[in-house]
C-alpha cells in the first residue's frame, strides 16, 4: 500500500505540470510541439508521454509477464484515485456467469427515480484491468450522465481466451435487463459500453444480440474492432512513442486469440461483420493519436451506412486510454464529461 502522503504529492505535482501554459508543457516535454497530418498532440499528452519515458512508465508487453502487466496497470490508473468524483453508492455485487459468478460494481446516481443503466466493459486488451482500474470513468458516466453503471469483471486471457469475455458480457447484460428494477434502474432502457477491448465487447455484444433484446445503446470508447488487421494508417503512424504500441497490440491479440484468425470471425474483428443493419444506436469516440482510430472510425462509418444512428467524433489531440487521466489531466477529464453527457443524451431521446 502506498502512503497517501506520496500519493498527495504525485498527484498535486501532476496538477501543477499539467496546469501550466500549454507552451511551457511543451518545452518541458523537451521536443518540438508534435504534428503529424496536420494534427497536434495536446500538450498535457506530449508532457505525459515526456514523463513516462523518463521514469519508465511504460515497457514493452511482450517483455512481461501477465501478473507483472496487469499490477503496473492498477498502479498507473489507481495512483490519483483520491480525486474521483461522488456517486450517491458504490456497491459491489456477484452476478451469475457462464463459467461461475462474476464481481460487479454498481454505481447509483443522485436521483429519485429510475434512470437508465449502463452495462460496463473495462479495457487493459482482454488481459489486463478489471473494477479497480476503471472506477474514474465509471463514476463520470455516473455521476454526469446520470446513470446507474454496472462495471463487470468479466474472465481475462490468456487464462481465459476468446469467446470467454463475450459470453461473459452477454450474461452481464441480461443480468442488467433481468434486474434492473431490483437496482434501482429503468428496464426499459440498458445500453452497454465500454474503452478499447470493452468497447470491442460492447459491439460484438450488440452484434449477437440483434433481434434478441439488444442493449438500448452501444457506447465504444476508442475501440479496437479489428483484431488481426494491420493495414490501417493510424497503426503505422501511432503505433510507436504514443503508449499503446504495435507490439502491445500483437500481444494482446495472441493471448486473446492464441492464434485464431481474427479476419475471419466478426465475434474477433466486428468490423468484419457481413451485415451491420439493424443494431443497436451508438456512440463512437476516438483519439487524435492512436494507433486503433481509424479502424474505430471505419466501424462508426460502416454502422451509419447501413442505417444505425450514430454519433461519432474524434478527441484531437488526445491518446488512447483518455478515460483514465481525468484527475490530472483537464483536457481528458472535459473529453470524458462530454462522452458521458452525449450517452445521458441519447439514452433519454
């Protein structure tokens, strides 16, 4: 355990850096302001990405070990957690899966009546993360959205490969649709999101689901929709220096396939889908700079095409994992705060 003194520290530290004038930011960062087609790295992400090399934040995946992985995950997005914002409760629940019972956390706004529900999926790759490491993003959909919120644990790889996370989600959601009222929420409207692999989930979920009580609403936070595909322009351009790297990417994908063909089945790469029609509406958003946007980009315009509403928009500026720097970040916390009203929003339509 961590003393809260150092705790304090790092994070008032943190607040003064990424406070500063976007100009200083960027002269701390030690390299000229970033630009690439056109588009500039905001300076909270150049600083942070600055910080993380010279302290050693981030390491190659494929140079650990799982456990080793998934304890520097916790760390990294748990460090700041005495900031995060105030839900009415927090409790946590056992939930029926396919595969034993499975830890959720239940996030109940202020409210007097029953308000929507929004089913969780953590991101971390399919192997990494879990209720701990999203407990920020879950309290800001919560809390600004006005929404109950349950986040789900479901089963990681490699212990657990595919199909076992959708099978877990699909249990999850019917969990949500079948118990809403004992939750304090309204049956009649249970959408599901979720960040990068969650959001992956969230899509092959409503995917399966089409015609049998589908979620109300697809929330994909910069998600990763083409499992196998390496041809996409932002994995060349962002797929090194911008945290979630090519070869983060691969290993994800093995422990999460071990060696199945993701081109070839839509419950890996939803993109891959042979019919879009149909689904579910939903909100796409995507990073300025990450190597998974224009795959996320393609999916949203591939959902619009084939007639689903869409709302989709790009974070400029922005790196994947946004979700989780909130607390000392202004420009991600703003970024948050807007996906979560944009899903009160369209829960409510």
């Amino acid at each position: 355990m961590r003393p809260k003194w150092i705790e304090t520290t790092e994070l008032a530290a943190a607040r003064v850096l990424f406070g500063l004038p976007p100009s200083v930011q960027v002269l701390l960062s030690g390299r000229p302001s970033v630009v690439i087609e056109g588009e500039r790295l905001h300076p909270n992400m150049q600083l942070l990405l600055s910080l993380e090399r010279q302290v050693g934040l981030k390491r190659s995946l494929s140079h650990e070990l799982v456990d080793v992985a998934r304890r520097r995950m916790f760390r990294n997005t748990t460090r700041f957690a005495r900031t995060i914002p105030e839900v009415s409760a927090v409790r946590e629940l056992t939930i029926p899966g396919p595969a034993g019972p499975m830890r959720a956390w239940h996030y109940a706004p202020e409210s007097s009546r029953p308000e929507p529900l929004l089913v969780f999926l953590h991101g971390g790759g399919f192997a990494l993360g879990g209720l701990e490491t999203h407990d920020y993003p879950c309290r800001v959909l919560c809390k600004t959205a006005r929404l109950h919120v349950l986040s789900v644990d479901y089963r990681l790889a490699p212990e657990n490969p595919y199909p076992a996370a959708v099978d877990d989600a699909v249990a999850a959601l019917r969990f949500a649709q079948n118990e809403a009222p004992a939750l304090g929420a309204d049956p009649n409207v249970i959408a599901m999101g979720g960040d990068s692999a969650g959001g992956q989930l969230s899509a092959v979920v409503a995917q399966r689901t089409r015609g049998d009580r589908p979620p109300a609403l697809q929330l994909l936070l910069y998600p990763t929709v083409d499992i196998g595909g390496s041809e996409w322009a932002s994995r060349q351009l962002f797929g090194r220096g911008f945290l979630l790297t090519t070869e983060d990417i691969a290993w994800f994908d093995q422990a999460y396939t071990l060696g199945k063909d993701g081109q070839a089945d839509p419950g890996l790469a939803p993109l891959q889908a042979a019919d879009f029609s149909g689904l579910c509406p939903a909100i796409v958003v995507t990073c300025g700079f990450d190597p998974l946007r224009d795959e996320g980009e393609a999916y949203a315009k591939a959902l619009e095409k084939a007639g689903n509403r869409v709302v989709a928009w790009r974070e400029p500026g922005l790196l994947h994992g946004f979700a989780h720097m909130g607390p000392i970040s202004r420009v991600c916390r703003q970024a948050m705060e807007r996906t979560a009203v944009a899903v009160g929003t369209a829960l409510r339509s």
